[in-house]
C-alpha cells in the first residue's frame, strides 16, 4: 500500500498548504501531510538529508537546493506569490501609504518595525537601503524569530508596524493590515515546488505538486493571501 506522501514547506505558505491537502485527500484520494517552518530551518533539514517528497519554498532558495542537487530539476515550477503588506497593532492609527512619501513617513513615524527572516525581510532591508533610511532607522528594526509572523510582535506590544507577506500576517489577532506598499516600492514573494530527491515515492509526489498548481488550487491561494503566477 502507497504511502502517504510528505511535504516540507515554509511558514508562509502552511494556510493554504492545510487547505489543499485536505481537498486533495478527499477528491483525489491522495493522502499528503505537510510540516511547515521557517524557511532557513526547512533548507537545513533537506540538506541534512530529511526523509520528505515534496518541497514548497521561496523561489530562490528552492531553485538553489534544486541546483545542489536536493530537489529534481525537471520537476521545479512556480506556485504562488504573495505580496508584502504592512499591518499595525489593533486600535492605532492606520497610516496612508499611497505613496512612496507615505511609506517613508509610517517608516520614520514607527517606534519599532517588525520584519521576518525570509525573503520579505531581506527584500525590505533593501528597499529601506534604497530609501536611504538605514541610518535613520538603525536601532528600531526587529527582525522576528525564524518561522514566527512579524506580527505576533505587534499584538505582543514589541513593534508598532510590520511588513510581511499577506499570507502570513492575514487573520492574526490582535492586527490590522494597511495594506500594499505603494507602486514603486512593491515588494513580492514568489513561492515553488518541487519533487525531492530523496523521495521514494516521485511519481505520486509529482501528482500531488502538479494538483497544487491547478486553478483549483490557485482560487484557494487567493483566499489566503496569495496568488498564481501571472494573475493580477
């Protein structure tokens, strides 16, 4: 009897991963179960030789373990992207960000900023470089623990604005999110699959990956924060 079929997946991506395992049990009969963490500490436990099948995973750092020889190249393919948006504690002030302007006063405005260790994070330390606010905000940018939302440390009182993916911070008590960052400063996260290759299991692991990217399975990201590759 086939076994049932096991993912490694960073935080961002475990809402919909929850979801969509469960359709694929039920309609297709498919019985997958992901582990979700941080995505530095999932990289780590392929490398360590994790006894897995499927990996979901920032784009970059999935298309580098497929290059080290960890992930089946030929079977890699994008899934879905997350914008980054910028969330406040419940009952404070909502900034505009409308504008470049706009960001740059809620980023002056903030006593502590809270930001994550994934590719959001790294993608926001360069746009505040750009903005050449990195002096400016020396002392006040928190980064947040590996696989924790940055905004558990706004409902926490440890920061008073965050910036991450929309997946991740949508849905967490205690916060609101403002939104997008404006045109010209957007920020993305793209997410991929791939068949690892230590599976036994690589042809039914390459089914599950394949249901993942369906349109089904596209209308359901949507609703957590995330979208196909390509949808606007």
């Amino acid at each position: 009897m086939d076994r049932e079929i096991n993912g490694l997946s960073s935080m961002a991506t475990r809402t919909v991963l929850a979801e969509l395992t469960e359709h694929i049990r039920l309609v297709h009969g498919l019985p997958v179960r992901f582990d979700s963490a941080g995505g530095v500490e999932i990289a780590r436990r392929v490398r360590d030789g994790a006894e897995s099948d499927v990996l979901v995973l920032a784009e970059g750092a999935l298309a580098g373990l497929a290059e080290e020889g960890y992930v089946l190249g030929d079977t890699v393919r994008p899934l879905w992207v997350s914008q980054v948006v910028a969330a406040v504690p419940e009952g404070t002030p909502v900034p505009a960000l409308r504008s470049e302007s706009d960001l740059r006063s809620a980023l002056l405005s903030a006593k502590r900023i809270a930001y994550s260790t994934g590719p959001s994070g790294t993608a926001l330390i360069d746009l505040i470089t750009r903005m050449e606010l990195a002096d400016a905000l020396q002392g006040r940018l928190v980064q947040a623990s590996p696989g924790v939302p940055a905004g558990t440390l706004l409902s926490s009182g440890l920061a008073d604005l965050a910036f991450q993916q929309h997946s991740e911070l949508m849905d967490l008590p205690g916060v609101v999110i403002v939104g997008p960052l404006p045109d010209g400063s957007a920020i993305s996260s793209a997410f991929s699959g791939g068949v690892l290759a230590v599976s036994s299991q690589p042809r039914r692991a390459l089914e599950v990956l394949d249901l993942l990217g369906s349109d089904t399975a596209s209308k359901t990201a949507r609703t957590k924060g995330m979208r196909a590759p390509g949808d606007q």
